[in-house]
C-alpha cells in the first residue's frame, strides 16, 4: 500500500499534568512542524500544546449531561468525536496515548469507521505509558478490555524495555505482539543548565501529580531527615489527591517557610535550573520524564531504583537510585550531594550530557513515524 509523505494523525491524550499527556503534546507539536496534519483530541488543551501552531487542530471532547449516563460517558462521547474527525479528515492513523479508556475508545471508533465505504479506517497505535498497565489496566474490573484494546491495536509501544516486559507479563499478552521500545524525550534546549548560582540554603524540587504511586509522603521524610542536620529547602510542583494532606501535615510541622508547593501553572524549566536536587520515591515509574528534564537541566537526581528509571538515571554518574521506601537511604543519597558540591556538579554535567545524546526529540518522533508508516503499509 503507497503511504503519503505528509499524514493525518489524530492524537488521543489526557490534558492533566503527567508525563502520559506531555509526550503527547510534544509528539504532535513536532509531527505538525514536519508538516503533518494533527488532530488532538482531550478533554482540555493539553498543558504543552499550543492549538494555534499551523497543522495542529484541537477536538475538545464534552459528554453531554443525561440523568440516564450517571457516570461518565467521556469513552462514548470521545468514539464519536474520533468517527466524526475521522469522516471528515481522513484520518491515516489515531494515536493512542494510554490503554484505558483511549486505546479501547479508539479500538471502537475504527470498528465504525470501517462499516464506511470507499475509505478504510484509521490504523490504530497505542502507546503505553505506566499506570495503564500496571494499575487500572491490570485490575480485574478492566483487565479484558485493557487486554482486548492492546492485541486490537495495529501497533503498540511503550517509553521503557521495563514496560514492554510488564505488559507481557502482568496482562498475559501472547508473545505474537510486538511492542516498539520508544523512549521518552526531552527538549533540551527548553529544559538547560542555568549555571550554578551561589546558594546559602540548598534547594530540593520533587514534580509529580500528587497520587499515592508517587509516594510524595517519603519527600517529605527525605526532607525531614535532611532538615535535622542543615538548612534545606524543598519545592513541591503539581497537584493531585495527596496533595491536601501533605500541604496539612507542612503546617502542622511548622515547615511552611521552608516548603513550597507551587501548583502546576509554573514555568518548569526555570524551577528545575533553580535547584540542587531532584527527588523521585516512586512506588513504580514506566519511565521518569520529570527526572529525565531534571537532568537535562543538570540537576542529578535521587529516585527509587524500580520500573524503567535505570534506563533513564544511571546509578552513581547521574544521581542515585535507592530502593523504594528507603527513606535513610535516600536521605543518605541525598545528603552526600549536598555536602559535597564538586561531587554533585560532576553528576549534574553528566546528567545533561546523558539526556541530551540520549534521550533527544528527533529520534523518538523518527521512530513514531517508522510505526505510522509501517502500519500504513501493511494495508487492511
């Protein structure tokens, strides 16, 4: 089947504050200045995408309100916008970014599509991006359907060989399906060393969206530990269920000149350069974008060594990886950075150098368009 050089992609994301929608966004900005056609669709502009950049059309998906629809029929209500688009784009490809309920709406919308004639359906990808498999896609109520949407998909990939490996062995995935390794990407012109300014009271940044996997109670036991023994700042960036108990428990321990939470709508770039270290006790991560950018800024990082992180923070020339819920040995990380300012200069100029030869743009929407083409050739 002849493949055109210039596609019309649609791209289905979250809009909330997480790695799954910033990929996203930045894979349809870049596919747009390539000169693609890109439809995104979500239920609010994504927080890095501009829709008035030339060949990017947003498609705001808004259930309406019946007393018969209790709960959310955001799945229905984005089917039928992907079909609509679909019908009068002609879309050659949706992209599905997470399993649920994106993949399983647009498994959908192409079982409609291809009842048209004269057009075939979109080919579908997924990209998998963490909590999709290892949570929600895995619990029992959706495990089906998560398995049902993979296996349907035209193409399935995933940001870390981590991932690739769990889907495979927490879903029960037959070993017939190919899942494309694409690691995520940073812009590493936006997110850059700001020098080293001279700073009396270090600065310590953690960037998550609030939720137990993140397990942002063991920043601030990081925090507490490191504050009993030097003066240590921390900033908090994000939101999210955790977040009210942990503004409570700040103020309770009278930390509230000490700590931060900054919210979401904050220039990320100029935050990380204004920091020392970077702080992730995930419970899990498929990946670790935010650690990744923390990097590109040349900033080491202190993560929980689970997931795809050791693909992402080399042990000991990039920052530390500790295990989850070691709070002495985080601190202990931690603390060795801060006490020793060659030491953490010399981690935080390998960081950059790993993030920005490894973990560059180009090559992963390269390889986003290798899987377009691929699926576009294989015809019907």
């Amino acid at each position: 089947m002849s493949v055109p050089p210039s596609l019309r992609v649609g791209v289905v994301c979250f809009s909330t504050f997480g790695g799954s929608g910033v990929v996203a966004a930045e894979v349809a900005a870049a596919l747009a200045e390539r000169g693609h056609a890109v439809h995104v669709f979500s239920d609010d502009v994504p927080g890095r995408l501009d829709p008035s950049r030339p060949g990017i059309h947003f498609h705001p998906v808004r259930p309406p309100a019946y007393p018969q629809l209790k709960h959310s029929p955001y799945p229905l209500a984005l089917t039928s916008k992907i079909v609509d688009v679909a019908r009068h784009e002609g879309l050659d490809v949706v992209h599905a970014h997470y399993a649920l309920p994106h993949a399983a709406s647009a498994v959908l919308a192409r079982a409609v599509l291809g009842q048209d004639a004269g057009r075939p359906p979109p080919r579908l990808v997924t990209t998998l991006h963490g909590t999709d498999i290892t949570l929600v896609g895995s619990d029992a109520s959706f495990l089906p359907l998560t398995q049902y949407s993979i296996t349907a998909s035209d193409a399935v990939t995933a940001p870390s060989a981590w991932l690739a490996a769990a889907t495979f062995q927490t879903l029960g995935i037959p070993a017939s399906v190919q899942i494309d390794v694409i690691p995520n990407f940073v812009d590493a012109a936006r997110f850059s060393p700001g020098g080293s300014p001279a700073r009396a009271v270090p600065i310590l940044l953690h960037v998550s969206n609030f939720r137990p996997v993140k397990r942002v109670a063991d920043v601030l036991a990081v925090f507490a530990a490191l504050r009993a023994e030097r003066p240590v700042r921390l900033r908090l960036v994000g939101d999210g269920p955790d977040r009210p108990r942990l503004e409570a428990e700040v103020a309770a321990r009278g930390w509230s000149r000490d700590v931060e939470f900054l919210g979401e709508q904050i220039d990320l770039p100029a935050v990380m350069r204004d920091t020392d270290l970077f702080l992730l006790p995930s419970e899990t991560e498929s990946f670790g974008l935010a650690a990744l950018e923390a990097m590109a800024c040349g900033v080491p990082v202190v993560a929980s060594a689970v997931g795809g992180l050791p693909e992402v923070v080399a042990d000991g020339e990039t920052g530390f990886l500790c295990p989850v819920g070691d709070v002495p040995a985080m601190a202990a990380a931690a603390g060795r950075l801060l006490d020793d300012p060659a030491l953490r200069a010399r981690l935080g100029a390998a960081a950059r150098r790993r993030a920005e030869t490894q973990f560059r743009l180009d090559p992963a929407v390269d390889s986003y368009l290798a899987v377009y083409r691929r699926v576009l050739a294989r015809g019907g």
